[in-house]
C-alpha cells in the first residue's frame, strides 16, 4: 500500500492530467494511490488541497530555472544547449509518468500536459497572481544571459534584449503546444531553430 505522500502526488497528478477536475473524485485517486478515501484524506482533506500539492510540484517546481539548468557565468550559445538539456530532462520525467498505457483520447503525453495546464488555470485559486510571475522566471533568466551575451560582443551590440528572449522563449511555447497535438515536442527541431535564431543575432 503506498503511504508515501510525493507517490500520493505522482498517482494523483496522473489521475488529473487525464480527467477533468470535476471529473477526478476522491474515489477515484484513492483507487490510483491503493489507498481509502480515508487514506488520501489523511494526506489531504479536501480536493482542491490535493490538487494545489499537485501543481506546485508539477508545474511551478518542476518548470522553475533553478530545477531545470545549471546556468552560472556561461555564454549564449553554452546557455541554448544547458535549456535544451533541461528541457529534454523535464519533458522525460514529465512523459514517463503521464505515459503510463492509460490513453483514453488517444493523444501523447505531451497533450494531456497540456490540458492539464488548462485546469491549472481554472482552478488553482489565485492563478491570475501567480501566472505572470511562473512566466517571468524564464523570461528573466533568458534576458540576463542575452544581456550578458549583448556586453561581451557575442551578439551584436543593436540586439534588442527583451525582444530576442521573447523569441526563445516563444519559440520553445509555441513549438511545444503545436507539436502536443502530434507527437509531443521534438527537440531536434527546437534545436534546430533555437540555432538559427542565435545565428540572426550575431
């Protein structure tokens, strides 16, 4: 019987990321965790307890920089290949649990992410406070690198700062939601334009 309260968060993620929130009844994650509904009430006694635990460990935590790259002094170029890297850890850990041979839609891991992140914003009080400040984090580390890479001379001196890590930063957003509907995000290909965008500005 699992007893461990981060396995109780790793069952019921799995549970929320197939199954609208209304939907995900104690019943429910209980029977995913091989505990009683007592058993999951120990932990959490309300739902929307359990579901907040679940987004901070698996949206907030798991996407903030300091959990995904290493980045001290290094340059431009080093710092897209250290974001790849992270990228390509957290969407493993990520599919590794949401891939579980439970596709009742028939969609990759990556979707039901996805979708997962619609609920998040349904229903986790106080998104609106806490999304600008989930989005900034990457913002600002990719305008930090920039504008270190901008003072050194590795780009060119008439770059405009925000609007290169917008970018990226779009880029890798708006490649990794179109690709969800497919096959999930190819990394080869973020790469790949990741490069190419470093290569307009030097």
């Amino acid at each position: 019987m699992i007893t461990n309260r981060e396995e109780v968060l790793e069952k019921a993620f799995k549970v929320f990321v197939k199954m609208n929130y209304e939907k995900a009844s104690f019943t429910e994650i209980a029977k995913a965790c091989g505990l009683s509904r007592a058993g999951i009430i120990h932990y959490f006694p309300y739902k929307l307890d359990l579901f907040v635990a679940v987004v901070d460990k698996f949206v907030f935590q798991i996407h903030h920089p300091n959990n995904k790259f290493d980045v001290k002094e290094c340059t431009l170029k080093d710092f897209i290949e250290l974001y790849l890297k992270g990228v390509t850890a957290t969407m493993k850990r990520l599919v590794e649990l949401i891939d579980d041979g439970n596709n009742p839609y028939d969609s990759c891991p990556n979707f039901y992410y996805f979708h997962f992140f619609t609920q998040v914003r349904m229903y986790y009080p106080n998104i609106r406070k806490q999304i600008p400040k989930f989005y900034e984090q990457d913002y600002h580390l990719w305008t930090t690198i920039i504008q270190q890479a901008k003072d050194s001379g590795e780009i060119r001196p008439d770059t405009d700062v925000k609007k290169a890590a917008t970018m990226f930063r779009q880029m890798y957003f708006g490649l990794s939601y179109e690709q969800s509907f497919l096959n999930g995000l190819d990394v080869d290909l973020l790469a790949e334009n990741f490069r190419y965008i470093y290569s307009l500005l030097k």
